[in-house]
C-alpha cells in the first residue's frame, strides 16, 4: 500500500512540474519603458495591477521613468524591447537609425493649455510675449501648439523646457510662466485655481499617432509576445470604460495621488477598445513635422507600422 501511494505521489509531481515546463515555454518575456503618470498609458499600469499580462503568458518588465529625455536615452540599449513613445519623437528617432514600428496606440485627448484663474488671458491669440511652460522640441506638444501660435500669427513668446506636470504646475502657479500645458491630474487637483484657454487643433493627428513603438528585430522574434501585451491592454480598457471610479483609483494609487483632495473630477482619456492604430494621423503628423522642419527625409509611414495587433485605421479624419 506504502509502495502504491509512493508512485502515486512520484506520478503527481512529475505531472505538476511537466505542466509548470510547459507553461514557462509558451510564457513570453518583454522589457519596456513607459511612465505611470501619464494618465493617456494608464492601461498599463492598470493590467499590472490586476495581473493580465500574466493571465495572456507574458512575463512584462515594465521599466516606470517619468523623464522623457531618460525613457528615450534607455531605447537603444539591447535589453529594451519597446517604449511608449510620442509620434514626433519615433520618427525622429527613426530618422536617426532606430528601426521603430508602431503596434498599437494609447488613450486619446488633447493638447491643452491653461493659465491661472485671474491671467487676462482669454485665446491663444494673448500668447504673444508670454512665457509658456511645454515640452521641449520636437515633442508633440511643442509641436501642436507651434503649428497654431503660426497660424494665428501669434509672436514674441518664450517657450520654457519642463519634465512633468510637477514642474509646470509649480512654474504656473508661482508666477515664472504665463501658459502651462495642462493635463488632467493637473486640472482636478488644482481645480479652480486653473482654466484651460486653448486646445490645440492638431490633436486629432499629433495625439492619437502616438502610441507603443516596438523595435522590429523584436516583433520578428518575438510577435506573440505583441500580441499578448495588446491582449492585456484590452482587457484594461474594458476596466476604464466599464468601470472609470476603478481605473482611477488604480491611477492614482500608483502615482501617489491622493483622491480625496481632488477639487475636480478626473477627466479619462478616451481609449479604443479594441485597441487601434491611427495610421492617417501618423501620416499627418510626418507631414507637418516636414513642414516645420523637423525632418530632413520623408519616411515611409507604412514600413514603421504593423497592423497585425491593433486594428489599423488609415481612412482620412
């Protein structure tokens, strides 16, 4: 009897570790940099909470770095697979010899730019002669406000580099700048101290463009760990359309932020479920990164996407 229940046992674990072999061979591996704050990748944040990367067999690295001059920098290194990535910056970066191919985009909204509730500001029309806290050139928000400061004749105005919300909000709110870009976390934990004068025209292309860009040698090795990682992003994306409260509960956990001392609510980027690709905005932000100077070749647009893991839009918008 001994004897029988002792193969017995010997028989249920080899069955438990040939099952825990096989798993780990259909399991994936994926390093990325991205950064929690950015309430537009929020899905990322909130499928590693709830542990769908894991679920869909993909075993993700998710490297968080609020600086955009780091998460850039750290790209090139061999252990990075992909990187959430504005849409100027990857095809400057594609440009430069980094073979980007965008997978799937992000949740969508707009450039926005507010100024303190009692500024005499009212347009971008009063932009003229002020300094404004934005990202550096040749982001996309530098970009999407360029383009309407030039069609709106606006002139003389300074454009101040800055890092994150922390240091626009702190710049705006003491007097070093008049304009600030805004975003959402900014809006609901000033509140009324704030008002937004302008949202750039340009969004719809330069917004929605961007998105995750994946190194190609990486999607050719490794294309079910893509489509594992939009996996998990869409089943995020039914928590943030579904159930909003829970997504930001979760936002606002991993980035510190206490909810109760919201003096607005938190207004959720609109995010594609299932998840797509803006090729048309792509082609048009290539056209107007042309037009400003940006790009010193043309890029063909169609060779740096891959339609297989997110539903590729290229009708015109």
């Amino acid at each position: 009897m001994r004897k029988s229940s002792s193969i017995m046992l010997a028989a249920i674990v080899a069955c438990l570790l040939f099952s825990q072999v096989a798993l780990g061979a259909d399991r994936e591996k994926m390093k990325l940099v991205y950064a929690s704050y950015l309430d537009f990748c929020m899905d990322v944040p909130i499928a590693i909470e709830k542990g769908y990367f894991g679920q869909v067999g993909l075993d993700l690295e998710a490297v968080d770095i609020s600086s955009v001059a780091t998460r850039i920098s750290l790209l090139p290194k061999e252990d990075i697979d992909g990187c959430f990535m504005a849409s100027s910056t990857a095809l400057f970066l594609v440009e430069k010899g980094l073979d980007l191919v965008l997978v799937c985009g992000i949740g969508n909204r707009s450039f926005d730019y507010a100024v303190l509730k009692d500024s005499p500001i009212k347009d971008i029309k009063d932009f003229g002669g002020k300094k404004i806290a934005n990202l550096a050139k040749p982001s996309n928000p530098w970009l999407a406000l360029e383009y309407d400061l030039t069609a709106n004749g606006v002139k003389g105005y300074t454009v101040i580099a800055t890092a994150d919300d922390a240091d626009r909000t702190s710049m705006l709110l003491s007097g070093n700048v008049d304009v600030a870009m805004s975003s959402p976390a900014m809006e609901c934990k000033l509140g009324d101290q704030i008002r937004v004068v302008h949202c750039c025209t340009t969004s719809k292309y330069l917004w929605n463009s961007c998105g995750w860009f994946f190194k190609r040698d990486y999607i050719k090795k490794h294309p079910e760990a893509i489509q594992k990682f939009v996996q998990g992003l869409a089943m995020s994306r039914k928590i943030i359309n579904g159930d909003p409260e829970e997504a930001i509960k979760i936002y606002s956990k991993y980035n510190k932020m206490d909810q109760t001392t919201y003096k607005k609510p938190f207004q959720l980027p609109s995010f594609d479920s299932p998840p797509v690709i803006y090729i048309y905005g792509l082609e048009e932000t290539h056209r107007i990164m042309q037009q400003f100077n940006l790009l010193k070749t043309k890029i063909e647009i169609g060779n740096h996407v891959n339609g297989q893991f997110a539903k590729p839009l290229d009708a015109r918008y």
